[in-house]
C-alpha cells in the first residue's frame, strides 16, 4: 500500500512538471508572438510620423508637440458658410462669408455660395501675404457649404493640409427640443 501511493506521488509529481514546462512553453510563444507584433505593428496614429520610404503616399501625420501653423474653420450652417482664418493660437486673420461674397438671402445656403466665399477668402490671404506652411481644417455644422469650401481649397491653393476635424456639437440628450410644429 505504502509502494502504491508513492508511485501515485509520483505519477502527480510527473504530471505537474509537464503542466508547468506546457505553460512555460505557451507564455514564451506568447510573448515572442507579442514582440513580433509590436515590432511590425506601426505607432499610434497620433504618434507616428509616416515616411515616404515606409508607406506608399509621401503624407506625414503630425506628432503630439508639432502644432499647424494655421487653422481654418469652417462654420456651415443651414442658411450661411462662414470662413475664418486663424493662426496657431486662434487669432482671426481674416474672415469671410457667403454673404460677403455677394450672395443675398437663400442663395447664401448653397454649395455655390460656400465655394465663392472660399475662393474670396483665398485671394485675401494672398493680398496679406500670408505664407501658410500646414493648415488645420476645423468644420462646424451640417449645412450645403461645408464640402464645395473644402474643395475649393483642394481646387485653388497648394495647402499642405495635415488635419481635418469635426467640431460639430452633438448633444447627450441635452436641451428638450421645441414641441413639434402642426400643420
């Protein structure tokens, strides 16, 4: 009896042995899996500069401490577009709107207005020689304007456009909306 179970003692201490060496043999594959990834998995977005010999497109990302040296905000609201001009610390440059450029009353709210008063708002920043090396795009609002002024920019100026945001405020259930309007 006493001969069974130490070959019982045995036969468990066997069986922890080989446990222990299979999870020290999956916990090394795991890791070397992990440093393999880290290794070809490429930075953050946030934080990585992309080079033209690593990727395809010759388009570098901003780092966390490199800043635009202009931002340009786009507020297109349902009846007007309205453009602003700032430098890095968000003082205004110049300003213009699609009723600036010539648009009265509901000819303000199209695609058209909005192209105008951005292609108005170029020819200012050339009459001010203002020298933008890397422009932050800062769009507002949902209204008709907001996509024919980008295109405007991509259309008539060599910008060097390094960020595009929305700042559109989107409320968590915030204010009760108006009653609804019966007709």
């Amino acid at each position: 009896m006493f001969a069974s179970s130490s070959s019982d003692q045995a036969r468990k201490n066997s069986t922890q042995g080989s446990t222990t060496k299979i999870i020290m043999d999956t916990l090394s594959k795991v890791t070397d899996r992990q440093e393999k990834a880290s290794s070809s998995r490429p930075p953050s977005f946030l934080t990585s500069r992309l080079l033209s010999g690593n990727r395809t497109s010759d388009r570098q990302f901003l780092g966390d401490t490199q800043t635009c040296t202009h931002n340009l905000h786009i507020h297109a609201s349902m009846n007007n577009t309205i453009l602003t001009l700032t430098d890095s610390h968000g003082d205004p440059i110049t300003t213009q709107s699609a009723g600036s450029a010539g648009f009265k009353k509901s000819a303000r709210s199209g695609p058209e207005a909005g192209y105008q008063a951005m292609t108005k708002l170029i020819e200012k920043v050339e009459e001010k020689n203002v020298q933008i090396q890397t422009l932050h795009v800062l769009m507002k609002g949902f209204g008709p304007g907001r996509d024919s002024a980008f295109r405007a920019i991509r259309a008539k100026t060599a910008w060097d456009i390094k960020r595009i945001s929305d700042t559109t405020p989107i409320p968590f259930n915030g204010c009760r909306p108006p009653k609804a309007r019966r007709l």
